[in-house]
C-alpha cells in the first residue's frame, strides 16, 4: 500500500479506537506508519480525511449487516435475523458505532460531510429494503424505517445494553405497530 491507501487505514483504525473528535493527525501518522505532510499532500486536511475513513467504515459496515439473515427463509425469520446480527455488532464493534454517532454533531456544520453520509444513507435505505423486503412496492420505505431504527437501538443500546430492546423486542414491537388500526 501506498501513503495514501496507509493513511486511510490508519484513520478507520483511529476512529474505531479514538473516536472522531480525540483522533489528531499525529494519531493518523503514528497509525498509518506515514508523516503529517502526507494527509494535506494525500487529504488536504485531517478532517477530510477522517470524512472519507468515516464514509468507507460505514459501506463496509453497511455490506455486512446486508449480508446478515440472507439465508433466513420467510420475511420476519429475515428481519430476526438482521436484529440478531445488528445487535451482535453493537457489542462487538462499539467504537465503530461510536464513531457512526459522533460524526453526527459535525456533520450539522459541514456541507461537504453531510451531503457525502447522506449518500451512504441513501445507498443504505435502498439496501436495507432490497434485503429485507425484496420486490415490495414499498421497499424503500421498509429501508427507510429500518435505517431510523438501526440509529435508535444502536444509541440504546451504546447507552444502557441491558435495558436495550432485543431481536425479539424490535420484530415483536413492529408486528404490534403494524397492527394499529
């Protein structure tokens, strides 16, 4: 890998660890083996980069949770089974989910951040739908309403895990939801 490609990696691994207000640009050098002159040659700017480190961990983040319950037979076993492997990695990759939830405060002030995780949303909305409601007239907006649930257990479950809604909770309260008349 090249300074650039080693910058990238050690910016994901410093947002995982550090989280994106603690992580400096000496933390990206110390972890990418590189030198400070290399992220403005490579990024510009620490920020920018940590934006496009931020942007490549959740689409990765975004194909494994679509390939979770790909095999699962009827929809609900589908939707369970997401529940179960989101809720998995909540435990076992909290700083990546920190992450996800810390670079929300500086995306409110950053155009550039905000429109360029507003197209991951986007890609996540339809992929979530595409995988968990497959050929539906609605699918994403099925996308959609899972992409805002994901956000509200996942805070749940960073803040208090044992009070935190379950697999079972989240496909039990969205069958009661769908039955309001």
């Amino acid at each position: 890998m090249g300074h650039r490609e080693d910058l990238l990696e050690g910016a994901k691994r410093c947002l995982v660890e550090r989280g994106y207000s603690r992580t400096t640009a000496r933390d990206i050098v110390a972890a990418s083996n590189t030198n400070l002159g290399s992220i403005g040659y490579h990024y510009g700017t620490k920020d920018k980069l940590l934006l496009q480190a931020m942007v490549d961990l959740s689409g990765e983040l975004a194909e494994e949770m679509m390939a979770v319950g790909a095999e699962a037979g009827d929809a609900e076993e589908r939707l369970r089974a997401f529940w179960v492997g989101m809720i998995e990695s909540f435990s076992a990759k909290p700083g990546l989910w920190r992450a996800n939830l810390e670079i929300l405060a500086p995306t409110l002030r950053d155009d550039e951040l905000r429109e360029r995780l507003a197209a991951n949303q986007e890609r996540a909305r339809v992929g979530l739908g595409e995988h968990l409601a497959p050929g539906a007239a609605d699918a994403r907006a099925a996308g959609a309403v899972q992409f805002a649930l994901i956000t509200g257990v996942m805070t749940q479950h960073l803040i208090d895990p044992d009070g935190a809604p379950t697999a079972d909770d989240v496909v039990r309260g969205l069958r009661a939801l769908a039955h309001l008349r």
